[in-house]
C-alpha cells in the first residue's frame, strides 16, 4: 500500500499537477481524469496492477512473501501447501 500511495504522489502530485508532462502526452482531458481519480480509484487500481507485477510467475517472491527466511516453515519452501495455486 505504501509503495501505491508513494506512486500516487509522484505521479499525480509531482508530474501531473506541477509539469506540462501528463497535458502534453496524454492530453488535457486525460489529464484531468487522471488528477481526479486521485485517492481511492487510484490505490484499487494501482494496487491491483503491482500485486499482479509482483505476485505472477514461479519466482520465490511470488511462492512466498518471507522465502528469505527460515524461522518460520509456513513461510518458505518447508511448506508444501504453498504452491497449491500452480499445482
């Protein structure tokens, strides 16, 4: 969440309110509904599109969020019932 929220302010704060940037490539239009999805519509939006970034594929990461780690079995590859999506 923090990594969308961080994205929403140099996205919509910094780029598209405060350089011609956003007007000049998507247009004016654009723009304006963009700079009005801030907040909510944004975090649903954006959260969905880094969860699917981050989370697709085989990878350890995706397998398991904490795989860095063995202290906990459940979270690394000691636990076989992680890979009941890709079975």
């Amino acid at each position: 969440l923090s990594c969308v929220k961080a994205g929403e302010v140099i996205s919509i704060d910094v780029i598209a309110l405060r350089t011609p940037i956003f007007v000049k490539v998507f247009g004016s239009f654009a723009t304006l509904m963009f700079v009005q999805a801030r907040g909510w519509p944004y975090v649903i939006t954006f959260w969905g599109v880094f969860d699917i970034l981050t989370l697709y594929g085989r990878n350890a990461f995706a397998r398991h969020w904490l795989f860095w780690q063995d202290l906990i079995d459940m979270c690394n590859d000691q636990n076989p019932a992680a890979d009941f999506l890709h079975g």
